[in-house]
C-alpha cells in the first residue's frame, strides 16, 4: 500500500496533547548550530500566522518554536471554533492530531538543535497540514498568502475538472470532494462531484497541482490522481501523485478518479466487568501494518457497533480508544496501552479484503488508573495555573502531556497499571521543569526518577510538584561602533551541551531579558539578528556564522536571581539573495534549503526559498559557495551547487562550485538556482523480531560504482525518503548508528559486515517516479527474530515432537490439541494463552516454557 499518512492522528485517539515520538520526548543532547531548522520552519510558521490573522514578530525568522508558542492559544481556538459534521470525522482527527504534535514541538526545548532533523521534517508536514485544513474550513473563506505576506482572494483563472465513479463501471459518485495541492503539498482550493459525478476546481493560477478525492460516505478507497491510494488527503503524501500542469484561464479536464469500494472491519465495543455497551467518546482505528491510520469509526450509540470502512486489501491492526480516557485503551487481541504508539505492533493483525466478508474485532475496553496532584510555587505554596505534566513509562518512553486546572491541581487519565514517571513544568517559561519527586530537569534521564505505581482504576494521587522560579540572563544589543541600540534581536540560551533552553528578544532600547526558566548552572548565550543585517555572536565578543554555542564562554546563572551585564555588540554583515524554481516548470520554490559554505566548504548558513526568493542572514566579508536542495515532502528535486553544477544532496565538494563574493554590508545577488526534477527512493526500516519501526536509522545510497550519493533518515515511524536523484542504478544500504546493535544489511534482504554495495539488488531509476518498498527488516545478532504473537487456534491436532516459539506470545485453542504420543514444548518470551478447544490426549506430553531470553 503506498499510503504514508500522519501518525500524529494517534494522539487525538489516545489523548489529545499526546507528546509523539521520541523525538518530542527528552532534550536531544547534540551541540546546536543556528539556523538550519529554522529555515525549514519559519516560512510554513509564518503562513500558519497569517492563515490564524496573528503578526508575529522578526523572531519568526529563527525561532518558530517561539512562535508557534504564540500560535497555539489562537490555533486551539480556531479549531474549536470549527463546527465539524459526522462526514468530516477524519479530517477533524488529523487536524487535532497535528495540534497536539506542534503542541509537542513547542513545549519542548530539546526538539530544537538548530540541525534539520526527522522531527523538523515531521513539524514541517504537522505544519502543512494544519494550514491547508484552516484554509479549507476557514469561515473568511479562501484566501492564498504571497510571499510578501500580503493576502488575495483568488490566485488564478485556470482551473482543473473530471468525474469520479465506481472504478470499472459508469456508475457515477455524487458528493466527493476533490482537493487541489500546489507542488509545496499545501491545500489550494476544492470542488464537489454533483449529480452527474463531476467536479471543477478553479481559481488556479499557473503551475502544478495534486488532486485528491475524498468520498463522503466512507466506503470507497480514495486516491491521489492518478490511481495512487491515499486514505486521507491530509496526510498521505500528495506530492508522490502525478502533476497536473495549469495555465491561467484555461480548464484542464479529464482529471478523472475511477473508486475502489473497500474493505471493513466491524465489531462491537463493551466495558469490561459491566458489559456495558460504549459509544460515546469511543473511536476505533485501523491501523497499516507501518502503523499509520487507515480510517476510523465511533460505535453507534444504540448497538455500540461500529465500522471502519474503505479499507485496501492488507493486514491491519485494529485499536479502541476513549477520548474521556476513564478506559483503558486498547490493541487487539487485548494489549493494553496508555497512548504509545509503539504498543501498536504489539496487536495482532486483522486480514482484510477488497470485496470479502467482513473482519470482526470486539473490545472489551477496563476501567483506567490515574495519576494526580497539586502544582505550587516553591516557598510561598501559591497555587500554579495551568500546568503542564508529561507521563513516561517506566523504560521513559513519552506517555502523553496535560494541562492542569487553573487551580493549580492536574490529572493524568487513561492509565494501565504499571509504573511510570512524571515532570511537571509551568505554563510559561519562568519556572525550573522538574522531575518527580523533587529533582530539577532540564534535560534529565527521566528514568533516574522517583517510579509512581499505578492500579487501575485506582487514582495515584499525591503526586505533588513546588516549581522553583527559574534565573534569568539580562542585557544590552548594539552596533558595534555607533552603540545604536537593536530591536528585535533573538537572545538564545544554550545547555552546556548544546541545546536552547531558554531566550529574549531585544527592546527598543536594545535591552533583554530571558523568560527565567533556568536551573542553577552554567550556559552559553547567543545574539541572532534575524535581518540578516548583522553577523550573529556568542558571548563574549565571538562571530558565530554557523558555529556551534559552546565556542562562547559560559555564564554563570542562580535559580530564582537575575545575571545582569551579558551584553552584545554586533557587526554589520553582507547577504547573498536569489531565487529557486522548479526546471520545466518555472514554478517558484516554496521549502527547502540553500546550504551557504566558507571559502574551505564548511557550512555556516543558508535559507529557505518562499515564493521561490531566499536571502541569508548576516554573512563576514569573503568568499562563498552555495547548493539548494528541494524540499523533503516535496516533489522530489535534484539538489545542484552555483551556478548550474548537479550535486546529489550537497554531497559533492562545495568547493568545486561558482564563488559568491560577500562584502559586509552590501547584499550579493542573482544567486539563483533552477532545480531539475528527480526521483526518490523511499521505503521502510523495522525491527525483524516485533516489526516495530526503527527510528533514526540510516539508509545510504551508493551509486553504481559503489560512490556514496545521500543518506535517507529514518523518522519515528520507520520511514525514509531520499528525494531528487537521477536516472540511474543504485543500491541501498541500511545501518544502526544508533548503537542498539542491528547488523547492517543491503536491499534485499541481503546481510553486510563491510561488504562490497555492489552486490546488493540494483535499484534502477528510470524516471522521475517514486521507487517505493526499499523496505528493511534489521536484527540484532543472538535476537530471536521469529514470530512475534503466534496464534495456533486454527491449527489441527498433532500427535508428533513440536516446537513451537514467540518472541511474545502463544495463543493455543480452537482446533488446535496435542493428540497422543505427541511431544509439544511450547516456549514464549511473555505469555502462553490456552483457550476453548486446546485438549491433551492421555499419553500425551506439553511442556510450557516462558524464555525472557526470546524477546527483541
């Protein structure tokens, strides 16, 4: 299934203000280098402001977690001022579930390291998709943002139309919508199939566009012209769809989709003890077997029977959730979950087909554990409003985050029993996070905590928090030599390791001061002009174009006390600005990166194209080389280095490039690139024992020679992409850098102890169409890399010497028995099930073993 939908809808079926991932958990420790990540993020940050009518101020350019903190009161409002009919059901899943993962980038300051990483790639999609939705829904009706910020009514004259029908039949489908995409992956506009099955979406100003269907009654499989399944126009990935190329006042017809009826999966829901039948607030989902969201249904509140429809042929696993969270979650077959998302590959899965029966699964969903408590202020025990808990589970895996009442109490709901963790933060940056029980953490092994033991239904309460009001870092930013105060300034303040934990923008008068998070300790402290008029510093006195903090000299800080006198002084810089578009196209580029190098090719900067024009921030007087390349959720462009040089992803010498020379403080421009389009190998990386996704692996393609092209990332999710490569033969590598021991292996399937990459299986590219399912199942040497759950219920009787393991589970019963003189050890590395039918005849012999040993 080519489907790579959001799993972010995850965290509005298991609680709302879930933190997703591991990379929305703890403080990534990496040395941080300004301003990568922000590149990505500020344009589609600034766009979600203007979508939201908030101006933000010059801070957007470099900081969009700061903004995006501005954005979330007004983008939780403008949701829930959404009225959301039964037939929007999806979309309003998505929608909450991007909210609650920019909610998670925004409160943790560990996400950002200044390097473009899986979760920038992640926020920027998150951000994508929740702009396009505003758009789509917004009651101002619809309105197309120009790169200078300024607002139009419509964009174009041209438009594009079709019909849509039952696939191999004339039967025509009334009321689909279908929803145009520019080549950014960002929502434009939209029509409606009438009567007679057709549509029209106009307002379309020259370009390329992806067109979506989305069917209102659920039981088709929707798709992504042409014939690409896409089971959400939200988030499946619409650029991996064909262009349709639009010229101003003309239609472009014959954009037509021919429907699927899928498959389902119906059942009934019911708490447990009671009996019970549940509807409110319940949804049940299926999920791919890559654990992204396939559709959703909410049972019925007379029979509390529901049904998932739309459904491609594949194995699916299926999970119940409660919104109020007073039950426990849960997986088929009966695996409980607080929300983790990867306790889905802990289910077993539910075949379905397209035009078969039916699939059932019933839940019988038990009542929920909790975790609650009081947030004060250290020393004068004044209640704090609002504050934020986050819940891991006892290996520290992120669990979900609330906000506490306004009378300073909090409860985490929706528990299993088990053992967890738990830090407790203000609402706002001005007091110390700290760690249960009592432990500063700023960025802490959550783990080294006080363990909090939770027994359903039972509430834990007691778990107190007295916040202690951080220190603050104050200033002065000037020009050097003049001594004219700067505004708007970005004042970062490093962890010793590198990472931001706290920041300021200068006044008027060029003054700052950071909010007051921090703990007793040392830090390092930065000045970014966001102009790009200035060369950014560290403290003290040190020009800091693409360096990292911990060049600087630290400064001291005491918890609850101001460190006065950190002051800055900076020198005007020069700026190299062009343009990138699109080659055959001529469409402007919105995303990606033009990476800026010294006169030796070490990066120190770049920006972002938006509405095809970039500009770098403050640059010394010297000598430069630049490279673009596109965007990751974008169309798939291939990289060059100026002026006109093809560079796979930057990995030539940058050297070998167009100088570009820099006098401070004059702007060198014409910088331009026009990007070829290109392939890209994607695929997926699981672990080979329990199939769970395997995060920040790496894939690296070589080309037929065996040379290094790029290396693909894994998200949290499993999946990589490498964009923008040409035509040619290649082979892929996947390795472990994460030192959790996964021996390497080469497409397909084949093992690699330093082998030569020429032998795995070549990846021919021919085109500028996606090759998909470079996929990898990686073990660890000595791991049991068999079956995870096996289930012997359909099983006939044996009378011989059997074996049977699981890395998990073993499920006997049904017809499955052990017939005389039968032998039959069974060993599982969690639990052996025994249900109705299972039998021994006398004479007969089972031995049950229950290995630890077996599990990934």
């Amino acid at each position: 299934m080519q489907r790579r939908a959001m799993i972010a809808v995850i965290a509005l079926l298991f609680g709302s203000s879930m933190i997703l991932g591991t990379a929305f958990a703890q403080g990534n420790t990496t040395s941080a280098a300004i301003p990568s990540d922000a590149q990505r993020l500020g344009p589609k940050v600034e766009r979600l402001a203007r979508e939201l009518g908030v101006t933000l101020d010059a801070r957007s350019a470099i900081d969009p977690r700061a903004s995006l903190r501005r954005l979330l009161r007004p983008l939780d409002e403008a949701v829930n001022r959404i009225d959301f009919g039964p037939e929007d059901s999806m979309m309003e899943l998505v929608l909450r579930g991007f909210v609650a993962e920019l909610h998670g980038f925004a409160a943790n300051p560990g996400t950002w390291n200044g390097r473009v990483t899986a979760a920038t790639e992640r926020v920027g999609k998150a951000l994508n998709g929740v702009t396009s939705i505003l758009i789509e829904r917004s009651p101002r009706g619809r309105v197309h943002a120009r790169s200078d910020g300024s607002a139009v009514a419509t964009v174009g004259t041209g438009s594009i139309s079709g019909t849509v029908t039952t696939h191999g039949t004339p039967a025509v489908i009334p009321d689909v919508v279908v929803r145009v995409f520019d080549s950014s992956g960002v929502y434009v506009s939209q029509g409606t199939t009438d009567a007679a099955g057709t549509y029209t979406v106009g307002g379309l100003g020259p370009g390329r566009y992806f067109a979506v269907t989305e069917n209102s009654i659920e039981v088709y499989i929707d798709e992504v012209y042409l014939d690409r399944v896409c089971l959400n126009s939200w988030s499946c990935g619409v650029t991996l769809g064909t262009p349709i190329a639009v010229t101003d006042g003309v239609d472009t017809p014959g954009i037509d989709f021919g429907l699927v009826l899928g498959g389902t999966i119906t059942g009934k829901v019911w708490e447990d003890v009671t009996f019970v039948g549940l509807s409110t607030g319940i949804t049940v989902a299926a999920y791919d077997v890559h654990g992204y969201v396939a559709s959703t249904a909410t049972p019925s509140a007379s029979s509390s029977t529901y049904n998932v429809f739309g459904l491609p042929t594949g194995d699916y696993y299926v999970g119940a959730s409660d919104a109020t969270r007073a039950h426990v979650a849960e997986f088929h077959d009966d695996i409980p979950t607080a929300g983790v998302w990867k306790d889905i590959f802990k289910g077993t899965t539910v075949p379905v087909t397209v035009g078969g029966s039916p699939a059932f699964v019933n839940f019988i969903l038990p009542l929920a554990g909790s975790i609650e408590g009081d947030v004060t202020e250290h020393g004068t025990g004044t209640p704090i409003t609002n504050p934020i808990a986050v819940v891991y589970e006892a290996d520290g895996t992120p669990v979900g985050a609330v906000s506490g009442t306004g009378a300073g109490a909090y409860t985490v709901a929706g528990l299993p029993s088990g053992s967890y963790f738990l830090t407790c933060s203000g609402p706002t940056p001005t007091y110390v996070r700290e760690l249960w029980d009592d432990s500063p953490c700023v960025f802490c092994d959550v783990t080294t905590g006080t363990p909090i033991v939770v027994t359903q239904p039972s509430s834990t309460a007691g778990v107190d928090f007295a916040l202690v009001q951080g220190g603050r870092i104050l200033g002065t930013v000037t020009a050097e030599g003049s001594g004219t105060p700067l505004e708007g300034v970005v004042v970062y303040v490093f962890h010793a390791s590198g990472p931001v934990v706290d920041q300021a923008i200068s006044a008027a008068d060029g003054s700052y001061a950071t909010y007051g998070s921090l703990s007793t300790g040392s830090y390092y402290v930065g000045a970014f002009d966001v102009t790009g008029e200035f060369i950014s510093e560290v403290y003290l006195d040190t020009p800091c174009v693409g360096c990292v903090p911990t060049i600087g000299t630290l400064v001291g800080v005491t918890a609850g006390e101001d460190t006065t006198g950190i002051d800055f002084s900076l020198v005007p810089g020069g700026r190299i600005a062009g343009t990138v578009t699109i080659e055959d196209w001529g469409d402007p580029l919105n995303g990606g990166v033009v990476h800026v190098f010294d006169s030796i090719g070490n990066e120190i900067g770049g920006g972002s194209p938006w509405g095809g024009a970039y500009q770098t921030l403050g640059l010394p007087t010297g000598t430069y080389y630049a490279a673009a390349v596109g965007p990751t959720a974008g169309v798939g462009l291939q990289s060059e280095l100026f002026d006109d040089m093809a560079c796979p992803f930057a990995s030539c010498s940058p050297i070998t490039g167009t100088e570009i020379g820099v006098t401070a403080p004059g702007t060198t421009t014409n910088v331009d690139f026009n990007l070829p389009l290109g392939a890209r190998i994607a695929g997926f990386v699981q672990d080979a024992a329990g199939g769970v996704p395997l995060f920040n692996m790496t894939v690296d393609v070589f080309d037929s020679a065996g040379t290094f092209v790029v290396t693909g990332t894994t998200d949290p999710y499993g999946d990589f992409a490498t964009e923008g490569l040409a035509n040619g033969t290649y082979y892929a590598l996947a390795e472990d850098n994460t030192g959790a021991g996964h021996a390497s292996q080469l497409y397909d399937n084949i093992p690699c102890d330093g082998c030569d990459v020429t032998t795995g299986t070549p990846i021919v590219i021919s085109s500028t169409d996606p090759y998909e399912g470079v996929d990898f199942s990686l073990s660890v040497p000595g791991e049991c890399s068999g079956e995870t759950h096996l289930d012997l219920a359909s099983t006939s009787p044996v009378s011989g010497t059997e074996t049977y393991e699981a890395c998990e589970t073993i499920t006997a019963g049904g017809t499955f028995g052990v017939q005389s003189p039968g032998d039959v050890d069974f060993r599982a590395g969690v639990q052996i099930i025994l249900t109705d039918g299972f039998f021994v005849e006398s004479g007969a012999a089972v031995t049950f073993e229950i290995d630890p040993a077996l599990l990934p």
